[in-house]
C-alpha cells in the first residue's frame, strides 16, 4: 500500500466484486466435496462472469486464503488463476490475510507476496485506486477497528469520481448481542460501501442517510463456504455498472457450479432437552447474518445476553464444529 494508481476518464466502468474466498489445501471436515478444488473451479466460475459481463475492475473483500500462510501448492494455483483474469484486482486486508493482526506481518503473507508481483493492489483509507470514473479506497480488517467509528471515515477523493470503499470487519445492518456497527453507525464519504467478513451476507443492499449523502451498503456473502449453517445460500458475486453520472447499477449472479449443500448430513443428535435451546441458536446466527466463526469467539457474550446457558452455547457450538 505504497501509492496510488489513477487512470481517470469521464466514462462509463464496470466493475465486480467477491469477498472471502478462504481458499484451503485441506477440506472442513463436514464437507462433502474436495474443498480446494472446489475454490479453484469457482474462482475459474468467476473469471469467466467477468468475461461475459465486460468487467474492467474487480475488488475483492478480503480473507483471499484461509490462512496468512497457505500451502504453496495453492498459493500458485490461485496465483494462476488471477492473473488468467488479465484485469486489474484491488483488494483490502482480512482477518485472515496476516498474522496477529499485525499489518506489518504482510510482507511474509500470500496476500502481500500477491501484491509485491503485482498480482492485486491492497487500499486502505489513505491510498486508494482509480479507474475511470472509480476511485477505490479501503477499511482493512485490524484488532481495534471496532473501537472507534472514526475508523470507517475515509474522505472524499475526488467530487467527480465514485467512490467505493472496501471494508472487512463486523459490519452488520441490524444489533446483534456481541461486538460490531451497525450501517447506521458507520460515516464515511463514500458512495458504495463492499463489506466482507461476514460470511453469510445480505439478502440485498442497504442504505444510510450521512448528512444528506446516501450510502449504499452491500455484502453478497462469501465465497467459500466454511460452516454448516445457512446451507442453502448459495455464493455469489455483485457486478456494478457505474454511469458517468455517478449513478450504479448492481446485479448479483450466483455461481451456476457450486454445490447445492456441500455439507455432510449430520446424524447424532443431542440431548432432547437442549434441542429447542440449540435450534433456537442456530436460527438467531442465521438471521442476525453473522459468522459463526466470530460468534464462537464471543460465546460468553452469546450466553449472557442472548439469554442461553454457556451449556447450552458450548454444546450448539461442539455439535458446529463436528460438521465442519
């Protein structure tokens, strides 16, 4: 994130957009599928929407790997397959794109070995990317980013270009009871804001009212489905036309190729006692739209304020690892 890059026009950009793709060499125990297999044919999937919908940019949400440090067997699979894009891919920092939330960690991660070759470019608040009449900033994920909102402002680049911020963090459209912001808190200058993070997504976009500015706020969910939950969703990806008027355009294409539910069936039950009390859990992830990964960090929270007993917490939580 050394400089900027501008290449400003009054035209018309189409631009796409994918978030969290947590590529793996390894397979989530409950899946039922090779599961880096079944990263890579969905990121050749991709390629080829991007193709047939004239995409110019693509911007990525983060957490490209599952892991700072993938194998390197998938590193350069996944390295093939971006640059056959043969377009310009800007990207933000994910949880799980560097090492103890530590930025400086990047030089020795994929995604900062992907950015030295030139492979994608990272934004953040302060160093942006410009294409047309697209300016891309970012808001990459860190340790502290939910401790002040002053972390979500990025100020307005230019008054003739639009402007799309790409954040990764727990950003969520509605309260739920464990650390976050909501759209409503977040006040920034941009018109488009891409969140990634958390994985289950929008159904479709939301919008706020900062001082009379609107700001369009949309997350198509991730790619990668890592959880067995929401196991209907199937991974998209967002397509946005920009006008030279400023105005957009978004379209949601789901990939035709992933599986259906590429979970395993689970087959032992728990205790019929705790069975509403589980059920009742699993639906309030679902419809609060937050990662169960992140839930399972903020299980004393969860008990607490959700009103469940941390038994009955740990045991929904022993039965979600076993099937993933």
């Amino acid at each position: 994130m050394k400089s900027d890059h501008l290449i400003a026009c009054n035209m018309p950009t189409t631009v796409g957009y994918f978030t969290d793709l947590h590529a793996r060499y390894d397979t989530p125990e409950g899946r039922t599928d090779d599961f880096r297999i079944s990263m890579l044919a969905k990121l050749e999937e991709i390629g080829e929407i991007w193709k047939s919908h004239g995409v110019q940019l693509v911007l990525f949400g983060g957490d490209l790997f599952h892991t700072p440090d993938p194998a390197r067997s998938m590193e350069h699979d996944v390295m093939h397959i971006l640059k056959s894009w043969q377009l310009p891919i800007v990207a933000v920092v994910g949880s799980h794109d560097y090492f103890g939330y530590q930025i400086k960690t990047l030089k020795r991660t994929s995604v900062g070995i992907f950015e030295k070759a030139g492979i994608l470019q990272l934004v953040d608040s302060t160093h942006g990317y410009g294409l047309n009449n697209v300016w891309v900033c970012g808001t990459p994920h860190s340790y502290t980013l939910l401790d002040d909102l002053k972390n979500f402002y990025v100020p307005r680049h230019s008054p003739v270009m639009f402007q799309i911020q790409l954040m990764h963090g727990d950003i969520v459209h509605a309260p739920v009871p464990w650390p976050h912001v909501t759209i409503a808190q977040v006040k920034t200058e941009s018109d488009l804001v891409l969140c990634g993070h958390v994985h289950s997504g929008w159904s479709s976009p939301h919008s706020s009212l900062v001082n009379g500015h609107r700001i369009t706020f949309i997350n198509p969910g991730s790619i990668g489905r890592l959880e067995n939950t929401g196991v209907e969703r199937i991974p998209r990806v967002c397509i946005f036309e920009v006008a030279d008027n400023m105005t957009f355009k978004t379209e949601y294409v789901q990939l035709a190729k992933a599986l259906k539910h590429p979970f395993r069936i689970h087959e032992r039950q728990p205790e019929e006692s705790t069975i509403p009390d589980i059920s009742r859990l699993f639906h309030l992830i679902e419809t609060t739209e937050v990662d169960v990964v992140d839930v399972k960090k903020q299980l004393p929270i969860v008990a607490r304020e959700a009103g469940f007993s941390e038994q009955v917490v740990s045991k929904a939580f022993e039965f979600l690892e076993e099937q993933t």
